[in-house]
C-alpha cells in the first residue's frame, strides 16, 4: 500500500490570517496592516508579523484586499466605556446625522488604551468606512491611529491629548469654556473662585487652567493656590475636595467651577452637609450637561459641550478625507454653551429665569 505523506500546517499554502495573527501574537488587523504595507514602522511587532507569515507560507490575498475599497456605509465609534456620559451624548448626535448620510454607526467600547486599540483595529477589520475615536481620559492614542489612518479609512480624534500630526481632531475650546464660566460666576457676585480641574491630561483641560490662571488679573476675582485642585472627575472627589477647602470658616471661595458634573454633585453635597446654601453662600458651575446635574435639587448649572458642533465636523472631515479632497490635518475646537439653573441664581417665583436655553 502506497503510504501518503503527510503535509504539515506551515506547509500548507491555506493558512488563514486569524492562524498567522495567533503566532504573532497580534490581531488579525495588525496582520493585515503589515503585509499590506500600510503599517509604516518597521519594529518587533512587524518583523513577528512577517516571520509568521513567511513560516504559514501565507500570503496576503488581493482580491479578498479589494474587497476594502468598497463602500460599507459603516463608520466606527470608539468610545471609552457604555455609561460615559460624554461619549452617550456625542453618540445621540453621531447617529441621526450619519443616518441622514445613509451611513450606520457601530460601536466599540474600551476601558483601557490597550483596548482601545483592539477596538480600532477590530473596527478596521471590519471595513468600516471611517473611524471616530474618543480616547479615556489620559490615553495616548496617537500612535496608533496616525498608524491606522489611510485615505480609504480617514480616523478623526475626538477631544482628550492632540499628539499626532497625522490625524484629524475634534474637540472644546478650553480657554473658552473657561471663560464662559468666570463670566457667568462674576456676573452672579461671584468674586473668590475654586477651581477643581480634571488631570491636565489633554488640550482642553491644559488650556482652561492656564485660563483660569490668567483671568484673575482682568476680573480681579480672588483665588488661593489651594483652591485649585487636580484630580479624577468623580462625586467622591468632588465632596472631599470642597469639604477640606470649607474648612476655614473666615477664608472660603464663595464659588466653585468644576470640570465635570459628577464633581459638582460632589461639592454640592459636601456644602449641603456643612450647612452652606446654594447660591446664597456659594455659587456652582459644572461641565457636561449630565441628567444628574439637571436632575439634583438645586439644579446645577453646567457647561453644555458642543456634542452637536462636534458631531458634525468629525462627519464632514471622513467624508472630506474620503472624497481626497482634504490632505493636511485640522484641529477645531467648539465653545461650549452656559445652561443656567439654580446653583448659581435663585429661581424668581413666577417667572421663567431658570429655563434651560436649548
């Protein structure tokens, strides 16, 4: 009897890219960013990418590769998690207007930057048409997406830290926004101003302190170095932040910014525990336009960002790149919009002061 040799794995010409991403230890994406030469650099992870290639004897198949210059109708969103506020709102303004271009989002969520690179190349993978990428707060994804733009697949960045020359980004105006909040306290007799900022881990932020800083000397408003505080965006800091400042009955701020809504809340719990009313005493200012900040009783008056602006521009430039029309980046940033409510001026009785704006 005829014995039949047996063909091992490597050998074989059918070896599929998901079996060369696994010895590479990469995604299937990275695999084919590399071999078809759209990855630039020419580092350990490329080289693992070529090995495996060359020991699967595989090869990158140019009719399946084709298949990438079609139309999908698809654009990805990258988003930092389900219950992130900004993200949930920008998303309620992406969708209408990529619709009413007959276009389809699908979302990707990653908590970490690790994961939020999986989720653009898995989006990739996928075909999609163009990416919009909202980073967590404090990412550096800039490597990466300059490395996954192309003509056929535009990325545009939406806020968090600008680092890539390559890349479109989107975002708020810092230094407007924090204008907009100075004028809106010292208009109401605010005159000592705290200021609990996020981590000066993007533009936006890094700006609206350098503003805060600069205002001071044309308001003429009062601040202490320790009433400007850095830190995580959350309800906890907000409360231990405020009540460590209100500590010195004789020297306090009679008005507090914050850089999110969930600070707010925060601080207004901790002054409402330290028996200090709102606006009488102390006037708040959040940033975001969260349901909570309408929600909580007094309501607090927030910063609302430009979702809608933002929504628009980073559609137009896909769309722009696409159409090989638009090659130098652009970086554009919206002011936002005061929504006034009760935190920082008493409702009047029978009159419709306290409205919202929009």
């Amino acid at each position: 009897m005829k014995s039949r040799a047996r063909t091992s794995r490597s050998d074989s010409p059918n070896n599929s890219i998901t079996e060369v991403a696994a010895l590479a230890e990469v995604s299937t994406a990275t695999v084919s960013r590399v071999l078809s030469g759209r990855r630039n650099k020419d580092d350990d992870i490329a080289r693992r990418v070529r090995d495996a290639a060359e020991k699967l004897h595989y090869s990158a198949n140019s009719a399946a590769s084709s298949l990438r210059s079609d139309i999908t109708n698809t654009l990805g969103v990258v988003i930092p998690s389900p219950i992130d506020a900004f993200s949930a709102q920008l998303l309620s303004k992406l969708e209408p207007k990529a619709r009413e271009d007959g276009k389809y989002i699908l979302a990707s969520m990653g908590e970490t930057a690790k994961e939020q690179g999986e989720c653009i190349d898995s989006l990739i993978a996928r075909g999609v048409d163009g990416l919009i990428v909202i980073p967590i707060p404090g990412a550096d994804l800039s490597e990466i997406i300059a490395d996954s733009a192309t003509d056929k697949i535009p990325i545009v960045q939406i806020s968090g830290r600008n680092t890539s020359s390559k890349v479109n980004w989107v975002g708020i105006d810092g230094v407007s926004s924090m204008r907009e909040a100075i004028t809106h306290i010292t208009d109401h007799n605010g005159t000592s101003i705290m200021f609990m900022s996020a981590g000066l881990d993007n533009d936006a932020t890094a700006d609206a302190f350098v503003a805060f800083q600069n205002s001071s000397q044309i308001t003429g408003y009062l601040h202490e170095p320790e009433w400007t505080t850095f830190g995580e965006c959350t309800i906890q800091r907000g409360y231990n932040d405020t009540l460590k400042a209100f500590e010195d009955a004789e020297d306090r701020p009679n008005a507090i910014i914050c850089s999110s809504d969930d600070i707010a809340v925060g601080s207004m719990m901790a002054l409402q525990q330290l028996g200090i009313a709102v606006p009488n005493e102390v006037k708040i200012i959040g940033f975001g336009d969260s349901q909570l900040a309408a929600a909580y009783h007094p309501s607090i008056t927030t910063l609302r960002p430009p979702y809608e602006s933002m929504a628009e521009e980073a559609l137009r430039l896909i769309k722009l790149k696409r159409s090989g029309r638009h090659h130098l980046p652009s970086h554009t940033a919206f002011p936002p919009q005061v929504i006034r409510r009760e935190s920082t001026s008493s409702p009047r009785i029978g009159t419709s002061d306290m409205a919202d704006p929009r």
